[in-house]
C-alpha cells in the first residue's frame, strides 16, 4: 500500500540508490545493478548457483564468471 498518490522506492521496501547519479558513468551503474540483481538472486535462492542463474536468465557458466567478477561468494548467501 503506497502512502500516498504516487509509489515510491519506500513504499516497495526499496533501498535508496548507492550512487550518485549525477557522478557515475553509465557503465558504472550498469556494473552496480548488475551486481545488486545478482545478489538479490543469491539471496532468494539461499545461495543454489543453478537456481540464481535460472532466475537472472542467464547461464550456470556465466553465473560463476559473474560471481568472480563481482567478487560475491555462494556460502554468503546460504542459510545456517
């Protein structure tokens, strides 16, 4: 439920922006969602490569050279 006319990022639970917009470079926000996508599909899947992959669309393979670009570990997102 928005709180008013217009939803906003709040009212979705969204955090603010990291950068800067006015600052950043084009590829630098890409490189930035990117990297949040790939996280918040770490996160639903508990860590499962294959799942995260399947729910970014993209290829197991690819999953894992966008792990080690990114520098995120699998085990950081799996549950206790």
């Amino acid at each position: 439920m928005a709180r008013g006319r217009v939803i906003t990022p709040s009212d979705l639970e969204l955090a603010a922006p990291l950068l800067d917009t006015a600052t950043v470079s084009l590829r630098e926000a890409r490189e930035e969602a990117g990297r949040r996508t790939i996280i918040a599909a770490l996160e639903r899947s508990q860590g499962n490569i294959s799942r995260a992959a399947s729910a970014i669309r993209v290829s197991r393979p690819t999953m894992h050279g966008l792990l080690a670009k990114h520098n995120l570990q699998r085990d950081d997102f799996k549950k206790s």
